[in-house]
C-alpha cells in the first residue's frame, strides 16, 4: 500500500496544509509553532489524525521542540499547553513509532487497523519475532476491536496459568479453601490469620513450616517443567485452538 496518504488540517489560521499520516516525513518548511498549532487542531480527531498527531508529537518529543515553550518535559507541554493526558501523547508516539517508524507498515494499513486496535496488540508484538507480528497484524485487520480483546485475553491468561508454579497452585488453594471455610474477603482472612498467630510460639511454627516446605519442595523437584508458550494467535478465528486438545 502507498505512503502517500494525507490529511488536511487548518494550522496557519484556516489555512489548509496537507498532514502527513503515515511514513512521509512532515513538511521541512513547518515550524515548531506550526506543530504547536497542528496538535491543538488534530487532538481532538484522533480516529482521523492519529497517524499525523503522533508523527508531530513523536517530533517535538524526541527533539525536545517543548522547550522553546518554556517546558522542561514532554508531560508538562502535553497536559498544561494543549490538555492533552500525557497518557493519550506517548499511546499516540507509541503507534507512530513502532509501527510506522520501526515496521515500517505503511499508513493505509495502519490507519486501517486503527488506534485501538494496534494498541492492543502491541504489547504482544513488541519484543516478538516476524512471524508473530505478522500474525497479530493479521489478526488486527480481520478481528473487531471485541474479537480482538478476548483473543488478547485468552493469550494473556494462557501465559499467567502457564507461568504459575506448584507453590503458587498451593497457595492459591489453601487462601481459596480459607475465604469459602470462613466466608471473608482476603483482608479479612488476614486479620483472623494475625489474631491465630499472635500469640503462638514462632519458633515451633518456623521447624513446622520448615519441615513441611522440605517436603513439598522435594516433590515439586521431581515434577516436569512447564511446557513454554508462544504468543502467536491462534489460526482461524476467535474461538480457533480452543477444541483442539478435547474434540468433542
């Protein structure tokens, strides 16, 4: 797909100029004002000009442009200058940089795709390998900002289960086992657990706990390694890997 995709947006005073949104690079002839101007223009389309506004603001952020303003940092020029959370900025300086200045994808696809959902993948894909970017990508295009979420979800909550150790399988057992006995909250667990141990003899309970963590350590030893997981989604669609290991 081209590069060449532009936006117009009103910065000297209703005067239109042509916005890059994509790889192009801004106008050499624009000044540090004229970018102050585009991004109180473009803040408030960012579905529109999300490509445009996080090329400026990667401009002013990584040239430290801010400080012809008097600011020290990029934070402070965002909130206080244009009432822009510092958040949404570097979100917008994110996506414009990663996958624009660094992929190198071109502007049509990414403003495609959108903002929402290139966020969202994007923490799966910045430290993966081509193959999985690829996929992702893939996915971005294919998938709702809904489908997309829950296929995240699903990947996010497969590595947590995968990641878990025995001892945090026990733990998790015996707090679970402990709320539904007394019918508390965890912190009301906690403070029947401290009015029990406050009294009891430390020592007693630290050979108790010793002798039993000896054990269970000795177990786990033996037991396989977990199998390692891979952040490529699923082929297919959302529900796509779910029967594959209980065909029914």
């Amino acid at each position: 797909m081209s590069r060449e995709l532009f936006g117009r947006s009103k910065i000297n005073g209703g005067d239109e100029r042509k916005m890059p949104t994509g790889m192009s690079a801004l106008p050499v002839e624009m000044t540090p004002e004229e970018r102050f101007k585009a991004v109180e223009v473009m803040k408030g389309r960012l579905e529109e000009d999300f490509i445009s506004l996080g090329e400026i603001l990667s401009e002013i952020k990584s040239k430290r442009i801010f400080k012809i303003k008097g600011y020290k940092n990029f934070r402070d020029f965002v909130e206080i200058e244009h009432n822009l959370p510092a958040s949404v900025a570097n979100k917008l300086v994110k996506i414009y940089d990663y996958f624009i200045k660094d992929m190198g994808i071109d502007s049509a696809t990414v403003q495609e795709i959108g903002l929402d959902r290139l966020n969202t993948i994007h923490p799966l894909i910045k430290d993966s390998d081509y193959v999985v970017q690829e996929e992702w990508l893939k996915q971005a295009e294919e998938l709702s900002q809904q489908e997309l979420s829950e296929k995240v979800k699903e990947i996010r909550v497969k590595k947590k289960e995968d990641s878990k150790t025995l001892k945090d399988v026990l733990v998790e057992q015996f707090i679970d086992n402990m709320k539904g006995y007394f019918n508390c909250s965890g912190k009301e667990l906690n403070y029947k657990l401290a009015l029990y141990f406050q009294d009891m003899d430390l020592d007693k309970i630290n050979e108790v706990i010793r002798e039993k963590q000896r054990r269970f350590e000795e177990q786990i030893a033996e037991t396989t390694p977990s199998v390692k997981y891979t952040d490529t989604p699923p082929q297919g669609g959302i529900n796509a890997g779910k029967d594959a290991h209980n065909p029914s």
